[in-house]
C-alpha cells in the first residue's frame, strides 16, 4: 500500500492490511545462462526461511536441478531418474535473502553459458509449502514431523543417499481402488503403484505425514536411508483471500472443450498429471500459460520426468481469472473418463504495489530489423505497447497472455494478427525483438517509445473471456481487487472496433479506442451496467460478447500515488488547466480524450513532458509524433495542459495518469 493510500485512510505507518503475498513465497524466474556467477534475484527470502529452488534449462535437454535449504547449496538431487544426491560446489552456491546464486561449472544444467533457462522458488510458509529430512527405518507407523500447519496435499519424496526413484502422494489419487495414502506416483511416465507399504493407509496430518514398512528402490523408508520431502498444502478451506495453492483433480473427456476447474482465482503455475501412464506436464505464465480459449497460441510445457527442452503446443491448459480450462485433446491432460491430478498456484494479483516504478516503464530505443534483447524495464511485465515516433505507424500492443508473437493495433479494428519473429520473448527484465520491416517493435532506423505495465491490484488488470451474445449479457470476473475506472475491450479474432468503458460516461455509454469519435449511448456494449471490484459486465454488441468469440479486456484504475483515472475541463484557449492526480512527483504517462470528437492523445516523461514543445502521439493514428507544440507541462500533483490543445471551455476530457 502506498503512503499516499495509508494517509488517505487515515493509517500512515500501519500495516497495509493486505492479505499475504504469493510473490513472497514463490517465483517463476527466466535467465540466461553465463557461465560463471549468476545471481538471481527474485525477492524470496530463501536464507532466513528457507525453501527449495528447482532449476531446468528450457532451451535444450537438461536435467531438472533441485536443491533446497535442508539439505544445503550445491547439494543436487535430479528430478529425472533415480540418481542420489550429488555434490556440486558451483553449481547453486548459496540460499540468498533475495534468491540464490548460481557459480561457474554449468555441467549440471542450470546455468549453461547462453542457455534459456527458468527456476521455480517455493519459500517455507505454514498452509503453503515445507521440506523436511528424515531417517527411514523400515517400520510400518512411521511418522514424519512437518511445520506445513495443514495436512499435506501433496508430497515429493526422493531418497537422497542412493539410486531410488521419486515417491509422489496427492490427496486425489484413488489407483486401483486403493485411496491415496496408499499409492505413489513416480517422475516417469508411470501409473505408479498402490500399497499399503507406502504411507501405512494413514493420511497426513497438520503436524506429521506416516511412512509404512517399504525400503529398497520402490521405498520410501529403508533403514538407515536418507530422505527429503517437499510439501505442499491445499488452500480450498481458507479464506479467499488468502488462499495461494490448491490441488485437485478432475476427469477428463477428450474434447478440445475439455473440463473447466474452478480455483477462485487465476494461476501462474500448474502442475497435472493423470493417475495413468501419461506424462507430467509444467505450466508457468512466465513462460506462457495464456489466458482463455480461441486464441491459437502455443503453451510451453515442461515434463518433469523428462530432460527434454521445453515444448510448445497449441493444446493443454488456458488460465482465466476464476481457475483454468483444460484444453488438449488426448492422455497428457484429457483422455476421456482418466482422472487427473493438479497442483495450482495463484498469479500474483495478491498485493498493492508500493511505488509506480514497479508497475510501468517507458523505454526509448532505435529499432535496427535485427535480433536484440532489450532490458532495463526493471520488472517482469505483462504488456507492452510500441509506437514508433518518427515514421508513424500502427501503435502496437503485446500481451503476455496472447503470447509475444500475437499483436493488435490500437489504431485497426483487426482481431490479434500473426507477427511471428517480431517481438519474440517476454522476459524477466524487458523482451527480445528479430527483425521488423512493418515498423511495428524493431524496424531499423525507427525510434521507438515502448511502454510496458505490469498486472498488480488495484492498478492493471488483463483478462480474457468468451463471448456469449445469446444469453443477452455476460459478466466477466476479474482480479484487479478494485472497480475499474476504464476497460478497453477487443474482438481478437474478427474486425471489431475496440470498446471502451469509463467510469465517467457509465455503463450506458461507449468509445472506441480506434477513432477519435464522440462517445455513443448503446447498452449492447457495456449492458447498461457499471463493474464492480470483481466483474464487469458486457451487453449484446458482437464488438464486446458474440457467442463463442474470444475477446481480451485491459481494466485501468486509479491508485492512490501510483495511477490516477478521472476528467477534467478545458478552461479554453490559453487557458492552463491544472490536473491533481494526487502525486508528489508529477506523472510519468498521461493520456487524454475529449468527451466528444478528438484523438486519444498520450505523452510520457521518457520522450518529454517539459515546459517547452511535448512530443505528442495518438493512439488511434498512425502519424509520426507531433513535436513543434507544447501542450502538456510538469505540474508536481500531477499534469497541467493548456488549452490550444483541449480547446473551447467547457470540453470534457478523461484522463489515465500514472505517476
């Protein structure tokens, strides 16, 4: 929570309030190998509370890498196969308060010199996560003390001192009629096994997990053996809004409109795998993990029981804001009538950011129609919108959620169009760019303006749904935490104008992101009903809910400190209006539109909001920046604008402001 925010509610230097954070006790991290020193940073406090750290190399075969703070850096066990612990001194070489650190030798996989790679961090938190080390004994009534504070949802057991394989328990599996606490899974593409000698045919509790009487390689619980467990809980019985991590299960039905699990709210990572003789499949948004159906685009999945590099595929798992839609067709996530098991963790939409710097960047750039990474956005983030400012051109939007090779145009009513090798990753601290030659993200010569925005409560949200015109109405869920003050929606499959809500027009009145037209009056766009903290609702119109078509929505709001969306009203010409947007420093981005006809315009402290000549572009042309007029100036509570531009008094403008 800002201090802004904590002033305004009358509680500067309390806590926030908010409910615990997801991005505190567990990260989906993208580097590049280098082979040498590599730490990463990804806030987990990883040396005070420990947890586990389990690394893969995406972009070739590697070996899943796991470590954790029980056991102690560099000690390595292999998620694929049945190898016992191994030492390797540079490989993780230390726990940090912020993440780890990964040392020189890359032999093991997890920082191969050039390498894509990606690491998953759980931090220890009751009714979240835990790893302990134990002893076997091969006594049947075994018992394990664990601090997880709930029964154990799920388990991943491997001996550590020699070549056995890796024992899975899921609170699901119901094999052969035996109930869970009295079958395995394994890493392999493997129906597992059911026997009492397992966990004793006795369920985990909130304090200790049962062992039976099994040693050897199939064992869990050989005398004299080493063992770790990794534990992970299931939120379903807590709050909402504290819940972090589910598992479950459902039953597939071999249609590419396949089962649809609700969580309650949207996930960035998923683990399934059937109870069958099917392979295990990883999901992560960081990776891919897009949002909603129709959208064609591939979802890289990693196996953990294979050291194969990451794969994509056009079936598998879409994510919305309530839970995620199974979407494959076949035994890898949907055979009819096999049973499935998840492990679900929620996106982190948890939390308020505390300053604007961690939610939006505006970078500058010369395109050169080549290969390039482009860093120095300071933060993961979720969409990026490009505009080149001397050749003019389609002011182009990138999402996250549609995958990097999928763009819409701000300034065209076409649907998401194929721009493969355009803008070609998302990454951890910007994106990487191939050649351009439609002047979109990297033509060469062209200056560009990108600026990206993170998702976070309260500030940004971005959603997908699928339309159903034949019902009249449909509302759609949401995780921005707060009512949304502006929505831009967008048909992506056909030509359709984009759609645009205000909190200062209504719900019976609509915009069109695309043209610089008068706001119309029409309840087929927005229902005639205004959002709420949690859904918003659109009415008949094919441009918002045709049946069966896929649309993308950005939800804006206004955050005390960080983001401000709101009106204004020109005083006339020459006339300077003063806009509080309740900053301290001024803003960094700002756009405007008249009620009535005129251009969505946008400026940013990047490219210059001065007290001289402004560099303007518009969001529904294609025309290179105007830069001979100044029409905006710095104004430290917000942004002042004069009236040459905003026009004759009485001229109603809305604004979005970030600071």
């Amino acid at each position: 929570m800002t201090i802004e925010r904590k002033v305004g509610m009358g509680i500067a230097g309390q806590p926030s309030g908010d409910a615990a954070n997801v991005a505190d006790v567990f990260s989906t991290h993208l580097y590049t190998g280098n082979g040498g020193t590599n730490v990463i940073n990804n806030g987990i406090d990883l040396a005070g509370e420990g947890g586990m750290v389990w690394a893969k190399c995406r972009s070739a075969t590697g070996n899943h890498s796991i470590f954790d703070t029980e056991r102690g850096a560099s000690k390595l066990l292999y998620g694929l196969g049945t190898a016992a612990e191994t030492t390797s001194a540079n490989s993780l070489t230390s726990f940090n308060s912020n993440g780890f650190t990964l040392g020189a030798d890359d032999t093991d996989g997890v920082n191969k010199n050039t390498r894509s790679h990606v690491a998953w961090t759980f931090r220890k938190k009751k009714k979240f996560f835990d790893v302990v080390t134990y002893s076997g004994n091969s006594t049947a009534g075994h018992t394990v003390s664990h601090n997880l504070g709930s029964a154990p949802a799920m388990m991943i057991i491997k001996q550590t001192n020699g070549t056995n394989n890796w024992h899975i328990y899921h609170k699901n599996v119901d094999k052969d009629g035996a109930a869970a606490q009295n079958t395995a899974l394994f890493f392999l593409a493997d129906g597992g096994d059911s026997k009492v000698g397992y966990f004793n045919n006795t369920a985990p509790t909130d304090s200790v997990f049962t062992l039976g009487s099994y040693g050897g390689d199939w064992g869990i619980n050989g005398s004299g053996e080493n063992y770790v467990a990794y534990l992970f809980a299931d939120n379903t019985a807590e709050d909402a809004d504290e819940q972090m991590i589910k598992c479950g299960s459902y039953t597939g039905n071999n249609s590419a409109s396949g089962p649809y699990v609700s969580l309650g709210w949207e996930a960035q990572f998923i683990l399934v795998k059937s109870i069958g003789t099917d392979d295990w499949s990883m999901w992560d948004t960081m990776r891919g993990l897009p949002e909603g159906t129709g959208h064609g685009n591939a979802k890289p999945y990693l196996n953990p029981g294979s050291a194969g590099a990451e794969a994509g595929t056009n079936s598998g798992i879409s994510v919305d804001a309530d839970g995620f839609h199974v979407t494959g067709v076949g035994g890898q996530t949907n055979d009819s009538g096999v049973t499935y098991i998840y492990m679900a963790i929620r996106a982190p939409m948890m939390k308020e950011p505390e300053a604007a710097t961690e939610v939006y960047k505006t970078l500058l750039r010369t395109g050169t129609n080549g290969t390039a990474s482009v860093t120095g956005v300071g933060f993961p983030f979720d969409v990026l919108i490009s505009r080149s400012r001397n050749n003019g051109g389609n002011t182009a939007v990138f999402s996250r959620i549609t995958g990097p090779s999928k763009v819409l145009h701000t300034n065209e009513s076409y649907g998401l169009i194929n721009r493969t090798g355009k803008l070609t990753s998302f990454d951890q601290d910007g994106f990487s760019v191939g050649a351009d030659n439609e002047h979109i993200v990297n033509s060469s010569n062209d200056n560009y303006v990108y600026n990206a925005f993170k998702r976070a409560k309260g500030f940004f949200d971005v959603v997908t749904y699928t339309g159903d015109r034949s019902s009249g109405s449909r509302t759609v869920a949401h995780s921005l935490g707060v009512v949304p003050e502006m929505i831009w929606v967008k048909h992506t499959s056909l030509a359709q104008n984009w759609s645009v809500y205000t909190a200062a027009t209504g719900g019976t009145k609509y915009g069109w992101l695309n043209a610089n037209n008068e706001f119309g009056t029409s309840a087929g766009y927005f229902n005639n009903t205004n959002p709420t903290d949690s859904v918003f609702t659109v009415g008949n119109d094919s441009a918002t809910n045709a049946t069966n078509r896929p649309y993308i929505a950005y939800l804006f709001a206004t955050l005390a400190g960080i983001s401000k969306v709101g009106t204004f009203v020109s005083g006339g010409s020459g006339v300077t209006v003063n806009v509080d947007c309740g900053f301290s420093n001024g803003a960094r981005f700002v756009l405007i539109k008249a009620l009535t006809t005129d251009s969505w315009y946008f400026w940013d402290t990047a490219r210059g909001i001065v007290s001289g000549n402004d560099s303007r572009l518009s969001l529904e042309s294609t025309n290179a920046a105007v830069t001979n007029q100044d029409n905006i100036d710095p104004y430290s509570a917000g942004f002042s604008m004069n009236g040459t531009l905003i026009g004759n008094s009485g001229n109603t403008f809305i604004f979005y402001a970030i600071a």
